[in-house]
C-alpha cells in the first residue's frame, strides 16, 4: 500500500480501536501510531522513534505548565470556593426566570478561570448547582443541561489545558492564546446564558424564578469571590505585560493560591493530599494523551498524509472560507467521537499546515478549534462533560443530559461565526498587545 493509504487505514483502525476496546485514547493512539510506524519503515525505527520522542516530550520545560494550573484548580476546589461563587452569582441573577440556569453558567465561568479543565468543572458544579435547580422545580433538561454546557467553559476561559496544548505543540505564545481568549470566551458565555432565556421563553415552567436578594446581600457576597478574582487577574496580568512565562505564571499561581487557601483556612491537611493525588492522576491522563498523539502524528507523517491531504486541498477551487469550514466540519465529528485534546493532537498535524497555508493567523485558529472541539463535549456519543453530568446526578438520564445540552449548540456556531465575522476585534486586537 501507498503511504498516504496507510494513513487512512491507521486513523480507521484507531477509531475501531476506541470504540470497539474502549482502549483510553491516549494508549490507542500510541499503539495504533508505533504498530503504523514500524509497518512503514521498521521495528527498529519505530524503537528509536519511541525512545527518542518519549524523551523529547517530557523533557520539555514547558509542559509543567500543564499540572501547575492544574493544582490550583484543585486547591480551588477542594477549599470549597465553588459554593462561593454559587452564592455570589445567585444573590445576582437567582430572582429571574431560569435565575439558577443562568447562575449555574456564570459560577461555571468563574471556576473555570482558576481550574481550567471542563470535567473538573462539571464534576464540582454538578454537586452545587442540580440539587439547588431541583429544589426549585427546574425541568431535568435545563438543569443538567446549563451545567454541562457551563461546564465546557474550563477547556475554553483560560488558563485553558487546551491552549497550553495548542501553544506548545505548534510554537505560539501561550500568553497570546490566553489573551486572545479573552472575547471568544465571553462571547460564548454570553450566548449561553442567553439560550437559557431563550429556553424560558419557549417553556416558561422550565426554570421558575428563585427568590429576589436585597442589594445589601448582593453585595455582601461579593467577598466570596474576591480571591479568585484577585488570583485571575494576576495571573492575566503578570503574562500580558511580559514580566513572566507561562510557566513562571502557572507557578505564582499555585503558590499564590495555596497561600490564599491557608489564610482563609479553607484548605485542610486532608484536601490538600487530595488536590494533590487529583492533579497527579490528571496531569498522568493529559500527558498519555500528549505522548500517543504525538507518536500517532510520527506515524501520519511518515506516511505523508498530512501532505498530501494539504496539496489535494489546495487544487480545489473553492474560496478559503468553505475549505476552512470543511476543516471545522472535521473537528466536530472528531469532537463528538473522541475526546477533544486527542482529536485535537491527532489533527494538528492534517489541518495546522492547511489552515496557516490559506492565510489564517495560528492564534485566532486555536480559538476557534478550541470552541469547535469544546462543543463536542456535550454533544452525543462521547459528550464527556455530559457523561460526568449524568454520573453526579443519578437521578437524570443520560439521554436527558444529552437532549439538554443540543439546546446550547447553536451559541457555539454563533461564537465560531461572530470570530470569522470580525478576526481582529474578536481575537487578534488582544493577543498583539501581549509583550
């Protein structure tokens, strides 16, 4: 067989793989990309290949950036301040229609800020936010559904695990990811809350209206979310004027937050361990994803896939626009079958080439792959952050969790819209300002 021919096969034989083994995708990509590897050129390369890429990858300085955000996450979470943040939003927006939706949403976004994982996320805000909508008589769809697709906000608002990703596997600044998120972000958090009033409108019996708070107790909860705004903003700072790395920013934050954590005496002997196991087992998952990807994009390349993927492209006679939406079609069935960061490592190698070759800035394509591949997490068969969802609520279907995270779709494809619309003002007039 031709070596692009072999490339397709190893992408079909690796999706077989996860669905017919349920082998984790990080291990399915490694396998599948070593097994390709030394059929195209040798056992012996493919052993030196391992070897040598094994140690490329976890000798990079720049992935401790990855466990380090994800620690203070953790501290975050296990300090108990996600109740906070539900507090704080509902004394704000919990009187109006689907009030606790749209509360649920902006915690959400909150949290994810620190933690900046989406099944973290919708782990903690599943134990937080469904039993207060069910207390108030919140339809299944609207309850588990804005909290799944709230939860998708921890891939998307940074410090995001998926731009770091992005930032390191192609060579962009980090710091101008994350800035350039900063609209993107925004704009889907927005759209989100605002399906929920669209929600109400069409069913107002779905999310009744809680109970309306004073200004006096608006305010006083305020406080609750003072560290973790204080701790967002010197992070964002200290990367948008240069005076850290990412990864120096990542450690600050750690110690930072632990700090404020011990201060308030929020964070027992006991949490602390936890945070700890949590972020080895997570930091593990990630890096098994980063090494197989890698391995299976060794593999795509050898088989000049990618390359010829990108010539094929380029004779089509179609204008930018429809080839880059023909790219975007790809991330989200990719999305909806496998877990966002290994679809999104898996394709670097095909679409990166492709998409910069037309025109396209590098930093405004990671957003836009990030929200494309974020919508897959709520969207069926995979839809992770659905999944964690319907585990923590044991009382509501999966199938329910799914059929209320479809309504939210539609501001995903807004969002990608409105940063084809406008590149500079969404993304670009950010991230350039970054030292």
């Amino acid at each position: 067989m031709q070596g692009p021919i072999v490339g397709v096969y190893g992408i079909m034989v690796m999706f077989a793989v996860l669905f017919l083994f349920r082998i984790p995708a990080g291990f399915t990509m490694a396998i599948v990309g070593f097994l390709g590897f030394a059929y195209v050129t040798s056992l012996q390369a493919a052993l030196g290949m391992i070897g040598t890429d094994m140690w490329n990858i976890f000798s990079n300085y720049g992935l401790t950036v990855i466990p380090m955000f994800i620690l203070v996450g953790e501290f975050v979470h296990y300090a108990g301040y996600n109740d906070g943040l539900y507090h704080a939003t509902y004394k704000w927006f919990g009187h109006y229609k689907g009030g606790l939706a749209i509360t649920t949403i902006m915690a959400c976004a909150a949290f994810s800020a620190i933690s900046g994982s989406n099944t973290a996320t919708a782990a903690t805000m599943s134990q937080v936010a469904i039993p207060a909508m069910r207390k108030y008589g919140y339809h299944p769809m609207l309850n588990a559904g804005s909290v799944a697709a709230g939860a998708t906000l921890g891939v998307l608002i940074p410090p995001s695990i998926v731009l770091v990703v992005y930032g390191l596997y192609t060579g962009q600044s980090i710091g101008k990811l994350f800035f350039g998120n900063v609209i993107p972000s925004a704009i889907l958090t927005i759209l989100i809350a605002a399906t929920v009033g669209y929600i109400c409108w069409r069913h107002p019996t779905w999310g009744p209206a809680g109970e309306k708070s004073t200004w006096r107790e608006r305010f006083k909860a305020l406080p609750d979310i003072i560290d973790i705004l204080i701790l967002f903003a010197i992070i964002m700072y200290a990367l948008f004027t240069g005076v850290v790395t990412a990864t120096e920013a990542a450690a600050a934050s750690c110690a930072l937050g632990l700090i404020i954590c011990l201060v308030r005496r929020k964070l027992t002997w006991k949490h602390f361990i936890l945070s700890v196991v949590d972020t080895l087992r997570i930091s593990c998952l990630v890096f098994m994803i980063v090494a197989g990807a890698v391995i299976f994009g060794r593999f795509l390349t050898v088989t000049r896939l990618p390359f010829e993927a990108a010539d094929w492209i380029s004779t089509l006679a179609l204008p930018n626009w429809i080839l880059l939406w023909i790219v975007l079609f790809c991330y989200i069935i990719g999305g909806c079958v496998m877990d966002a960061l290994a679809f999104l490592l898996v394709s670097l190698p095909i679409f990166y080439p492709i998409v910069t070759a037309m025109g396209y800035d590098p930093i405004w394509f990671g957003q836009v792959i990030t929200i494309v591949t974020t919508m897959g997490s709520i969207m069926p068969p995979i839809g992770i952050c659905c999944y964690v969802v319907a585990g923590m609520a044991k009382d509501i279907p999966l199938a329910t969790v799914f059929r209320g995270g479809l309504y939210y779709i539609p501001a995903y494809i807004l969002s990608i819209i409105f940063l084809m619309l406008s590149p500079y003002w969404t993304v670009l007039c950010l991230s350039n300002l970054v030292r």
